[in-house]
C-alpha cells in the first residue's frame, strides 16, 4: 500500500471528518493525545503512525484494529534530531543556539554541531553503532528523502528544475571565482532554475548565496560579497559573524529559494546560511547519489578535489547507463584547474565522446558561459 503523508493535525482531521477512515495514511510525529476520541471511533487498518504521542487506550484500539506503529525513538534515548521528522531543516533551527557574540559558540552550542558531536561519537568508538540508533538515524534519513521529494514536486505533475553546483570547499570568499559562481547561481536562479549544493562552504556557499541574492538588485550582492571577504577561513567564528550581518542587512525573500545537502559526514564544515532549504544527512553516500540524481537540468563543477572528482565519474555512470530517466548537461567551470591541475576534462571527454550524452558536456572558464550552456541545452530522454 502506497501512503500520504499527513503531518499537521488540521490535515489528519479534515481527512478524518471527509473519509470516516485513516486508510492508506501516514501520519507523522504529531501529539495526538487531545485527539483520542476521534481515533478511538475509526478503525486503524491500513493507517501508519511515525512517532507519534498517543495516550496507551488509543495505542490499544489502533493496534487492534490493524494500524501500525512506530514508537517515538527519541524517548529515553536522548537524541539531539528527530528521527520522523515531516519536513527539512531551516538555517534557523540548524544554528539554534549560537551566539554571534560568544567566540566559539557554534561548536559548543548550535544544534547542528550537537548533532555532528552525537554521530562523530558513535563513529569514532571501533564498533557497530547501537542498533537503535543506527535505526533512527536511518529513519531520519528516509524523513530527509521524503522531504526533498515534497520539495522538488510541489504539486501533483509539477517538478522544479534543479540545477546542482559542486565544488571544493577550499575556495575562498575573497577569490574571483567565489564572486563568478555567486553570479553564475543567481542568473540560473532568475532564469527559473532551482538551484542545489552540498552545503558547505566555498563553492556551495557561493551558489546558494547567488541564489539567495537573486531577488535583489545587482549591487546587492557585490556588496555582500565584499562584506564576506572579510573572513574567509570556515573555521573560524568571524565567518559566521559576516554570514549573519549578510542575512541581517539582506533578509531572505521568498523567492529566493535553493537547496543545501550537506551531511554531517563532513560537519566539521558548517552548512552554510544562504539556502532556504537544508536536507542535512547522516549517510554521505546517500546524500552524494541523491544530489547529482535530483540535478536534472544539469550540474556544474566548479573547481574541486578529491569529492568533486568523484561526483564528476558519480554523475557521468548516470549520464552512461541513463539511470535517472534522462541525460543531464555537466559542466566543468575552470579550464585551467580541469585540464592541468586535475586533467579530468580528456577522460570525462574520451568517455562521452560518440555516445548521445557527449553533447552535454562542456568545458568553460566563466560562470556566464556555464549558466548559458545550462539554458540551451535541455535533459534528454
């Protein structure tokens, strides 16, 4: 049986009041206790609860009836993230309790770094993490997936047009190509494309910046692209500070949505604070498929090492045996850095030379000429 999701009590009660049923519904992470009467007159056959509250006579009848259950893992667990959550993470509940103006207070207080302290802790131990943590860190996973499903579809036979951008987290603010990705995202932005990265810093915080900025005037992110290069080293606190008074003079608009999947695989990277969405995984290898598999409209690779050359091979297999419906454009932005310093622009060109996909590949030196490509050169089938 295939479920819909219902995550709000309006939801489940209007669903309720129009079928007489719960049938062929999931419902998650929702205090039904104030609803006990409602649940109690419905059989539970064919409905699914995902962390729910629910008081033990209603827990009882849903049981008897046929529902299915599955317990709040959080309790007695102490789990700093929420195995069902319903929806994906904001840059405000990712920084919840840092302090601008307390050094240091992202890795000791943010909930983004008490997560990462929890996962790092039960990787570095030398054994098999417990299995009901492992489960409910896999389940909040599947929560994320789901979660970026709802966000690229936002109505039925509705898709946004992804378009991912990758690149090393070495680049620096202060760099010309940190400001040409900036520029590059938000013209892809404007043109109507939805604009994804990993999250982190360098080339994926410049292109949720372009994104985020798009709305704006054009001088709006040359002035917060100045501002940033005040400090460019990740590591230290002033470069959340700036990132901050980058958000405070510039509040973020509706329309300027992009994507961020970070993992805390890498959390020593902060996520970075310009993307209107964060899918924040436990799983890297999870996040890196289901990256370059949602950037239909094509990914550009800015320049990278090690990661980003893997995701270059990662999305050409994809491109090869057209495991994602269509093929995509790849773009490899920074001749220079792709052909000499890691020449892997003539084998990605000898793979797709002669095949359909090879005409969707292209090597550039601006972000103007990437963004350009982009544009006319469509998914295949």
């Amino acid at each position: 049986m295939v479920h819909h999701e219902i995550d709000s009590e309006a939801a489940l009660l209007a669903f309720v009041r129009a079928h007489g049923h719960l049938r062929g519904q999931a419902i998650q992470e929702l205090d039904l206790r104030p609803h006990a009467a409602l649940l109690q007159g419905i059989e539970g056959a064919g409905a699914a609860f995902l962390g729910c509250t629910l008081d033990a006579q209603t827990i009882a009848h849903l049981y008897r009836t046929g529902a299915d259950l599955f317990p709040p893992l959080s309790e007695g667990m102490a789990l700093p993230f929420r195995p069902y959550r319903s929806g994906l993470y904001t840059v405000e509940e990712l920084y919840e309790g840092f302090d601008p103006g307390r050094e240091g207070s992202f890795w000791t207080d943010a909930r983004d770094s008490a997560i990462y302290r929890y996962f790092t802790k039960r990787r570095e131990a030398g054994v098999p993490v417990a299995i009901m943590e492992a489960l409910a860190m896999r389940l909040h996973d599947h929560a994320i997936e789901d979660a970026v499903y709802d966000l690229l579809h936002p109505a039925e036979g509705e898709e946004r047009r992804v378009v991912a951008v990758m690149g090393g987290h070495a680049m620096r603010r202060d760099q010309p190509i940190f400001a040409d990705v900036a520029r590059m995202a938000r013209t892809l932005t404007r043109d109507g494309f939805f604009i994804a990265t990993g999250g982190g810093p360098g080339a994926m915080e410049a292109s949720n910046l372009g994104a985020y900025f798009a709305p704006f005037d054009d001088g709006a992110l040359d002035q917060a692209l100045e501002l940033l290069a005040n400090e460019t080293d990740y590591r230290a606190h002033a470069y959340l500070e700036f990132a901050l008074e980058v958000r405070r003079r510039w509040p973020p608009r509706d329309s300027a949505e992009s994507l961020a999947i970070p993992t805390w695989f890498y959390g020593h990277e902060p996520t970075n604070m310009f993307a209107s969405h964060v899918a924040k995984y436990f799983a890297n290898s999870v996040r890196e498929d289901g990256l370059l598999a949602i950037a239909k409209y094509g990914v550009v690779y800015a320049p990278g090492s090690a990661g980003t050359i893997q995701e270059v091979f990662m999305d050409a297999c994809q491109n090869h045996y057209v495991t994602c419906e269509v093929m995509s454009p790849m773009v490899l932005l920074g001749v220079d850095h792709w052909t000499h310093k890691l020449p892997v622009w003539p084998l990605l060109r000898a793979m797709s030379e002669g095949r359909p996909w090879g005409e969707l590949v292209r090597l550039c030196d601006r972000g103007s000429e990437a963004a350009a490509f982009i544009r006319q050169h469509p998914p295949r089938s």
